[in-house]
C-alpha cells in the first residue's frame, strides 16, 4: 500500500514538479528581449541626434558597443548607480556584429549628483584587449582596461590617432535628451548568467556568444542589427 501510494504521489505531482523551473526561464527570456529592444533604440535616438552622435570614426573602429539603458544613479555629492544592459562584439574576421551578451553594471558615485536619476550609458570598446574582458564574470572599468569620456559629434575626431587609442574604452550618457561624454571609472560589469542562459543555454558561454558561437534567438538580435545600420564592418 504504501509503495503504491508513493508512486501514485510521483504519477501526480512529478510533471508539476518538472514545469516549474519553465516560467522563470520564460520571464527571463521576454526581459532579455526587452532589454535588446530598449538597447536598440537608445542606440538609434543617440545616432540620429542631429551633429550629436558618436563619431562615425570611432564607431567603424570599435571592436564592441555596449548599451545600459536607465541605469540609475542616486545620491548627493556620494551615491551609487546600476542597471542591465547587453554587449555586442565584431566577429574577428568579418567584422560583422555577433551575439549580444547580457550584462550587470554597479559602481560608486561619478561626478556630482544631487537627487535620483536615469541614465543611458553607452561604452565604445576600441581594442581587442579591452573587448576580451566581456568574456570575464567580472571586471572593473578603468582598472582592467584605460577609460575616458567619449568625443560626441558625428563628425568629431578623437584625441588620439586611429585605430590607437591611449583610452581602451570610450563612455558616454544620455540623460534628459543632452548626449555626452561621461567619465565612469570604477564601474564594475559582471555577467547576466540568468539572462544568458534563457537565451543561450548552459552551451552559451562568453566567449561563444561573443566570438559569433551561438545562434540568435527572434526578439533578441535587434540589437547587433540595430548597430549594424550604422557601421556594417570593421575600417581597416
């Protein structure tokens, strides 16, 4: 009776059991395809700022582009901010974008700040060096790799020669409609492991998603076309 009675218990409850983990995967699948949708049109409002962009210089060199949308920052004169956003890296012999990863930014306080306030960060990665951190958990912008307030102006030149750059990544912020250069030293970006797996899989690992390892799934890859419109491979 009591043998029968545990596998009528198995019988009922087992694929309840087994549906569980389905919806936080779900959930975490829709917030991936937010985030690469409110990516993507950050990174088209910022571009199509009239002699306000980012340099189409810089972005023809750029080994990756990540984009933070609403990142919040809070606090008078100390304060703290963080937010998610997603990564996209060229493809080493094409050129051509690859995968979005998905990813965590948190730090300490940058310039001076009184009140609460959203934040679209942009960070432009100019060298391989600078683009290989994105496959660590963890790194600390302006501590692993040189860091510097970005040109704006489509047209702009940067302050050093291309492709060279003393700065490896290049940052700036959208906030309340004005585009800027930002100094963001400090700010540590760490991986979405939750994201990346409801998009990827257990497989999709950084350096597979951001070496052009991985296919794409429909909602997600706005992003990497998005920063395809406006620079489609690599200057030589």
């Amino acid at each position: 009776m009591k043998l029968s009675f545990i596998l009528s218990l198995v019988l009922l409850f087992g694929p309840l059991t087994l549906a569980i983990p389905a919806a936080p995967l779900e959930d975490d699948m829709k917030e991936a395809q937010e985030q690469a949708s409110k990516a993507a049109k950050v990174f088209d409002e910022i571009m199509a700022i009239p002699e306000g962009g980012i340099p189409q210089s810089l972005l023809d060199h750029a080994e990756c582009i990540a984009v933070f949308p609403s990142v919040i920052k809070a606090g008078f004169i100390i304060g703290g901010r963080g937010g998610k956003g997603l990564v996209s890296c060229r493809n080493a012999n094409t050129g051509a974008w690859g995968p979005p990863e998905f990813l965590k930014i948190g730090g300490g306080s940058f310039g001076l700040q009184i009140g609460a306030q959203a934040t679209d960060l942009v960070l432009v990665v100019m060298n391989r060096h600078a683009a290989d951190l994105f496959t660590k958990d963890r790194f600390e912008v302006g501590g692993e790799a040189s860091a510097s307030a970005g040109p704006v102006g489509r047209t702009a030149a940067a302050s050093t020669d291309l492709p060279t750059f003393r700065s490896e990544i290049l940052s700036y912020s959208r906030s309340r409609g004005a585009f800027a250069g930002l100094e963001i030293k400090g700010s540590v970006i760490t991986r979405d492991k939750d994201l990346n797996r409801a998009v990827y899989g257990r497989k999709g690992n950084s350096t597979e998603i951001l070496t052009d390892g991985v296919s794409v799934p429909a909602g997600v890859g706005v992003f990497q076309q998005t920063l395809a419109k406006y620079s489609s491979h690599r200057a030589q």
